[in-house]
C-alpha cells in the first residue's frame, strides 16, 4: 500500500505540474468535500464561469451577479461553490475562507489529495489580470479601508505579505511557496477552505482570455465598471478598447483614480444636497476624508484622529482622520442677536436641535402642572353632591292622619 501511495502521489504531483506550465489555469478547491463519484474527472470553466465561482467563494458574489444569466455558470458555482446550511449551522461550516492565487506556476507542485477539488480555465487569462483580479477583490471585500485611493502596488504587497482579511472569515494572499500550499490543503485543517487558483505560465495572445466585466465600489457612485486587465499587444490597435479597459461611470480622458478626486473635489463645494449611504468613523488619508465628507460638509475641517501603533507602516488602517467640527455663528442684520449653531456626525452633517436645559425644564414643569390641574379639576368635579331635583319625579312618603 505504502509503495503504491508513493508511486502515485509523484505522478500525479507531475501531472499536475504540467498542467499548470501549459496554457490552461488551474483552480484547486480543499473545502474537505470531495468530488462526486458522478461528476467529470476534469472539468474546465470559461474564464467568466470561474470568476464567479471565485468570487462567490470569496463573499463578493454581488459584484458579479450580473453574469449568472449562463446556465453554466450557475451549475458551476453549484458544484464547486461555497456550500452553506440550510439552517445555519455554523459547526458544519468552514469559519475561514482562503482564496490564494500562486505566483510561478511552473515552479510550484501542488499535491493532489482526496479533499480537493479541481477544474480547469481556458483560455486562461495571463497572471498580470489575474492579480489585477485580486486587487478588485479585496477592494470589494472591504470598500471602506482598500478604497480607489489606496494604490495597486500597495494591495499587492500587502497580499504578497502576511495576507489580508476582511474581517467576516474571508482571506486573500499571493504566494509562491510549495509549504504554504500544503498548509492550506492539509486536511487537518477543519476550519479552514482554500481556493488555490494558478494561472499558466504561456498563454496565446490571439485568444487572451479575459476575466470578464463586472462593477466596483465607489464613494461617488454606487457601482463603477471594471473589466480584466491584460498587457498591451504588438499587433493591437493604437487606441483605447472599450471591452478590456477600465470604464468608470462619468466619461473622462483621466486615469480612474484622477477621475474619482476629480468628481470629488467637484462635489466639495456642494453642501446642499445630504451624503449618501453610511459614512466611516475613520479615513486612511485626508484626501480621502475631504473628498468622501466635501470637506466636512464647510462645517469643520479633516484632521488625523490618532494613530494605531500596532498597525503595520504600508496598512491603510495605520491612520485615522476625522472631522473635527466647529461651530456657525450667526448674528442677525441689525446685530444684536447672535445664534450659535452646533455641528456633528462622521462629516459635520447633523445638526445639533438641543436646546438648553432651562427651557426644557420650565416646560417639562408646565406641561406637568397643567395635566395634574386638570386631573383635580374633573376629581372635584366628581367629588359634588348630586342636585335634590333629580329626586323630584319620585313620591315621597305619605303623610300619617
């Protein structure tokens, strides 16, 4: 037995090598549930089909729900999807979702084992989109921190580090290590499901596939298109393709993020209309609060919190800025009555309506006195002796002779 088990695991080690040196991606799923006995040995997606198992796998399925409409993207999220109980039993479940992608597939050996799945990507986008692809999903994980203000390069060496988490079990790393693979497929592991995607290492440029279109978080607008990045072509024309670049909601020649402060410094001036959605406590810059608060709403100013010392040097959560209101003083035309006015909220939009203390208790004492004289007043009222004229259609006692 111990021979056979060793003579199977390196050929199956090798195929699986080769697969990943070849054009095709390879996806690999350890979520402890094996393959059906009547499922395909190998199955393979389209690009679009596995970015939504991907991301439904990841908790962002609502980004990419728009392509669900393909009868087999929805039997493939059904097969290799995330499972969830029926009734929510929570001890049946994996607390921690890893969604890993490998960085020199060729180098890497991925261990087969009974408690992974697998399926194949062709044409399988080259590795630069797939990172862009994870970069779109952090950012959709967590909105609020990885904001469009946050570079690209910052997200990846944060995911090329220790990883990132969203904080509801879902995590995301870049990694190219053999032991980091065989931690996370290691079937000990019971709390813990890995989506291990590698993408080749030659692709055809003719038939580069691509991830697909799907929306992106903003603060500006509810949803911003972005499609799957891929590296330019010798052969493809000198101007901009509206399929594989980024398309953000208002039509600029800028880059996306020169589009979102644009937008925003724009909208700074504009303090009539109310801020939509629930703004953060905190901000990672001051651009950032002065953009998404327009400026405190003119009401106050952005100004660092405090500083979170545990906090690595490149984590966008390591500052936090704030707005620190200030109060209106206005003064009536001929001078002489000054109001105040009070201001509060994550963007100085709230109005302070409280009064002060002695006008409320002079009217919670009035409102009191005035409902207990009127108790007294109907208590005496029917406290009165009935009139003897209500007796006088009732005959008295005759007199005696």
């Amino acid at each position: 037995m111990k021979l056979a088990s060793s003579l199977i695991l390196p050929a199956l080690s090798w195929s699986v090598r080769l697969a990943s040196a070849s054009s095709e991606g390879r996806v690999y799923i350890c979520d402890g549930q094996p393959a059906a006995a009547t499922a395909p040995r190998s199955r393979t997606l389209s690009p679009t089909e596995a970015r939504l198992v991907i991301a439904q796998r990841a908790g962002v399925e609502d980004y990419h729900n728009a392509d669900l409409k393909d009868g087999g993207a929805l039997e493939a999220i059904n097969e290799f999807g995330r499972r969830t109980s029926l009734f929510g039993d929570v001890a049946e479940e994996k607390l921690v979702e890893a969604v890993v992608l490998v960085e020199g597939g060729k180098d890497v050996r991925v261990p087969p084992t009974q408690q992974c799945r697998s399926f194949a990507i062709s044409p399988a986008p080259d590795a630069a989109s797939t990172r862009g692809l994870w970069v779109d999903l952090v950012r959709q994980a967590s909105p609020l921190v990885y904001s469009s203000d946050v570079t690209e390069e910052t997200i990846l060496a944060l995911l090329r580090g220790e990883g990132m988490a969203d904080g509801h079990g879902k995590t995301f790393r870049i990694t190219s290590r053999t032991e980091d693979l065989l931690s996370l497929m290691d079937p000990k592991q019971r709390d813990v499901s890995s989506t291990i995607v590698i993408p080749p290492t030659t692709w055809n440029s003719e038939t580069d596939g691509q991830w697909g279109t799907y929306p992106m978080p903003s603060f500006q607008s509810p949803l911003r298109k972005r499609s799957s990045r891929s590296p330019p072509q010798p052969e493809a024309p000198l101007e901009i393709d509206p399929i594989t670049s980024f398309q953000p909601v208002e039509s600029s020649t800028n880059t996306p993020s020169s589009d979102f402060f644009t937008s925003a410094a724009n909208n700074n001036t504009n303090t009539s209309t109310p801020l939509p959605g629930i703004l953060p406590a905190c901000f990672p810059t001051q651009q950032s609060c002065e953009s998404t608060t327009r400026s405190c709403m003119g009401h106050g100013a952005c100004q660092l919190a405090y500083t979170d010392q545990s906090a690595s040097a490149q984590s966008p959560s390591q500052h936090c800025y704030a707005c620190l209101c200030s109060p209106t003083i206005t003064k009536s035309s001929d001078g002489k009555l000054v109001t105040t006015t009070y201001w509060g909220g994550p963007a100085c939009q709230k109005k302070d309506i409280s009064v002060e203390f002695w006008m409320l208790a002079l009217f919670s004492v009035g409102l009191v006195f005035l409902v207990s004289f009127a108790i007294g007043e109907l208590v005496g009222m029917g406290g009165e002796e009935l009139p003897g004229v209500i007796g006088a259609g009732v005959s008295g006692p005759t007199a005696k002779r």
